[in-house]
C-alpha cells in the first residue's frame, strides 16, 4: 500500500465554497469508482461530512453516494483525484493539518481496508 503517497503535497487550495487537495489512491491495481467505499477528511480536527465530500478525476465530479454505482469510471494508480470539502468559507491561509482516508473494496480480501495519510499542507496568506 502507498498509503504516505496519498496526499499530494503543495496541492491544498481554497476557495470561498471549501476547499481542495489531490489525492492518490493507495491501492497498486487502481479501482472502479464503485469500489472506493468512502473517503473521510477531516481539516485541523473538523471532521467534514460525508454528504460534502466530492470526487473529481478526469473532468467528472462526483458524490460519494453517485460513486458507489459508478461502473464505467476507475481511479488509476498513481493518478490524482481532486479531493473537495464543501466548507463555506474555505481554510484561511496558513498550514493546515490534513487527514485523508479512503475505505475500498478489493475483491480477494476478506475485510474492507482503510488507508490513511497525515500531511500538513500550507496556504497562501
């Protein structure tokens, strides 16, 4: 697992409806979107709810809940994903600690992995 690659440094970017990083996905086969179970961010300690969560790769957007019957979209190893918290008013700038974790579904385990990456990522002031 590539679980410290997760996060993508220098990557986190505010806006004023939340805020973004990218992220890899830590499995070395890559996985149909239907697949990825859920992603959790939690911002300096604020847990950002599941129904705020976006996914974008490869020009779509998606919710966590449109992803779980998403059969014709993968995430690929070693691709970055735009991670999205809908978080009115967005991060201000500074360092942020920033907890990425991505439950999928890999057919030849008998259990649903969890993998988690830690990073503190900087904004512009």
């Amino acid at each position: 697992m590539m679980d410290n690659k997760m996060i993508v440094e220098g990557s986190l970017e505010t806006s004023d409806k939340g805020f973004a990083f990218y992220g890899r996905l830590p499995y070395y086969r890559g996985l149909g979107l239907s697949m990825i179970e859920d992603i959790q961010i939690t911002a300096d300690g604020e847990v950002i709810p599941r129904a705020d969560v976006r996914f974008h790769v490869r020009g779509k957007t998606y919710t966590l809940d449109q992803m779980e019957t998403v059969y014709d979209d993968r995430w690929n190893f070693g691709e970055k994903a735009k991670i999205i918290a809908m978080k009115p008013g967005g991060l201000p700038g500074g360092d942020h600690k920033i907890e990425f974790a991505v439950r999928m579904r890999v057919s030849y385990l008998p259990f649903v992995p969890t993998t988690k990456d830690t990073k503190v990522l900087a904004l512009a002031a």
